[in-house]
C-alpha cells in the first residue's frame, strides 16, 4: 500500500488516516501503531524539515509480511543526511543542558527493530521494520 | 485532532494527538500558563518529538520562575517515550491506572 503527500506538516492528518487504514487491515495491534506512526512523523517531518521549499511529494510504502511491518519513505528532492549515523543523544544531561529537538532520530531508531538509510541521485529512501509479535 | 483547555479543577486538559502539525497550537496555550500546573493527559493518544519540544520549552520557563509542569494519567506509549528521551527525570509523572 503506497500514497504519496505534500511536503507539508498538514499532511500528518492525512498520513495518520492512511496508516490506521492499513493497520485496521492488517489488524495490527495498538502497541505497534503507536511505534509505526511516530517513526513515520519523525521521518516525515525530517524530509519536510530539510527542504521545505522542495515542491515534490514525499512517498509512503506500507507492507506487512508475516509477522513484520516493513515501512519505507521515499523522497525524491533532497540532500544527503544518514540517519543511520547520528550520534546517540546523552538522555541523562539535567533539564539546564537540554534544549528542544535533537530528539527525533534518537527515538524513531528507539522504537523501530532495523532502519535503513539510501541516497542515490538526490533521492533518498529510509526503510524500517516493526516486528509485529 | 488536538485539543487543549483548561478542566474544572484548573487543570491542562490536552486530547488527541499533539504532533509536528499541532506543536503551535499546544505552545501558544502553554505560553500563557504560569507558575506549576497539572496536565491531564487523559486524553492524549501520541506526542512526537514536536510535542516533547514544546512541553521541555514550557518546563524550563516554569522552573526558571520556581514552578513546574507535572502530567498525570499518561498512557503507557507515551511514558515510554518519556522514558526514551530521559524526559522522566524532568518531569513529575503518573502513569494512568490500568
């Protein structure tokens, strides 16, 4: 199952609504949905964060196989950034030394079981997977 | 759908979902909040990183003044998340029972 959607934080409505589409058919439990949408938003909003004036849409791939939720984002306008590497956040700092953001690949890679990053001729693809039981 | 008020107790009432698209929103009403205050988190079904941003942003400017935010009945998905971000130690918490 596969949509693409603005490059706008207002899609997150609408990527929710697709998501729990798909989760109602494949009957995936709320613990699950829960992991899947926020890694997806966190994604999501990456993409859309590191090139807002991009005018391409962002697209969406959701599959179950057996007991696994294999999930991939695709954005087909934008620079390279590997995910995959980003330093660990030191979560144990006092509230003096935290500052917002900073957050989101730090705990999509918490909840998600593998990720992946790609980036070929501007185009960069993340794919993660959920093990469903 | 994200809303946020204030309950009969005096209380933050937040619901739905409070993600990238809705952080504006939630960080206009907090701005307006002073001194310690209770959030229900009841109805709370999903915060993001978006969201802890504003609540951490909102917890900093209370504590500088000498007060705080704590959350009550936060859902068990959510409290991980907490947890993930070390934020459990900046906030007072309570899981909701069940």
């Amino acid at each position: 199952m596969e949509q693409a959607f603005q490059r706008t934080f207002d899609s997150l409505e609408e990527i929710f609504a697709f998501t729990q589409s798909f989760f109602d058919h494949e009957s995936v439990g709320a613990e699950h949905r829960h992991d899947a949408n926020f890694a997806i938003e966190e994604l999501f909003t990456n993409m859309v964060k590191y090139n807002r004036s991009g005018r391409s849409e962002i697209r969406l791939s959701l599959a179950r196989v057996d007991d696994k939720l294999l999930v991939s984002l695709t954005d087909p306008e934008s620079e390279p950034f590997d995910i995959t590497k980003v330093p660990p956040v030191d979560i144990q700092r006092p509230i003096e030394e935290r500052e917002p953001g900073g957050l989101g690949i730090h705990l999509t890679r918490k909840v998600v079981d593998s990720i992946e990053y790609r980036h070929k001729d501007g185009c960069t693809t993340i794919k993660f997977s959920k093990n469903l039981r | 759908m994200f809303e946020i008020g204030i309950g009969k107790q005096g209380e933050i009432t937040v619901a739905g979902r409070l993600d990238a698209a809705q952080a504006e929103k939630a960080q206009s009403f907090l701005d307006a909040i002073d001194g310690s205050a209770v959030m229900d988190c009841a109805g709370l079904e999903y915060v993001s990183s978006a969201g802890l941003g504003v609540l951490l942003r909102t917890q900093k400017r209370l504590m500088n003044g000498g007060g705080a935010i704590k959350l009550i009945n936060v859902n068990p998905h959510i409290h991980n998340i907490f947890r993930y971000s070390g934020f459990d130690h900046i906030f007072e918490l309570e899981t909701a029972a069940g």
